[in-house]
C-alpha cells in the first residue's frame, strides 16, 4: 500500500535532493505533497508554503538543516505522521527525541536510497 509522504523543503532545482526524491517517489507510485520557501511545481505537483492543512500524511521526510527545521516542529507533530526520515544533513537528536515521545518514528536515512533498495 502506498501512503501519502510530505517532502519538507520541497524545491523547483532539479539539482536539489528534495527535488530527486519527489520525482523518485512520484515514479514509484506515491502519492505526495510538497512544502518549501517558494511556490512552484515538481511534476504538476504544487509546493506549498506556510503550513497548509494537511490530512493522512504517513510519512514526512525532511531536507532541511536543524536550525531550519525549529519553525516546523509543531506543525509536524499536529500531522502525527507515523515516521520523519532525517536525510543526511538534517539529523536533530533534540528534535527526534521529541518525535519519539509523540509516537512518531524518526528515522536517520536517505530517502533516495531507501525507495531504491525497496526500504521505503
């Protein structure tokens, strides 16, 4: 069953990992929604801003450093995602401890890497 996953720090730069992992999931067949500074699109798909009303996300992964992620912690855990993937470079110890004493799985793993040996 493929679940709904929020890409934090969404971005238009086909050179971002951001951008490689909404396109790989979208590929695979997951159905996504999109979060980054800026408006745009990644396949059709629109990145949103802010913090948007969001339903049934099972799994968040983020591309964004620590000190970037500090606005977004609440808003995460209202989500109640089942887990949040830490791509390398995002890890936050403090962050995850949190996460983990909601119920919410944190994950240290590169998303990419996971959808291409069948982890995700």
């Amino acid at each position: 069953m493929k679940r709904k996953t929020l890409v934090i720090g969404a971005s238009e730069n086909p050179d971002r990992y951001s951008n490689k992992a909404a396109n790989r999931l979208l590929q695979q067949g997951h159905e996504i929604e999109l979060l980054g500074l800026r408006q745009g699109a990644i396949r059709g798909n629109p990145i949103q801003t802010g913090q948007p009303e969001l339903k049934d996300i099972d799994t968040i992964t983020l591309y964004l450093s620590p000190r970037n992620q500090v606005v977004h912690y609440e808003y995460i855990k209202k989500l109640k995602p089942r887990r949040v993937i830490f791509n390398p470079g995002t890890e936050n110890p403090a962050f995850e401890r949190e996460l983990r004493q909601q119920g919410i799985e944190p994950i240290e793993a590169c998303t990419l890497v996971m959808l291409a040996i069948g982890q995700y």
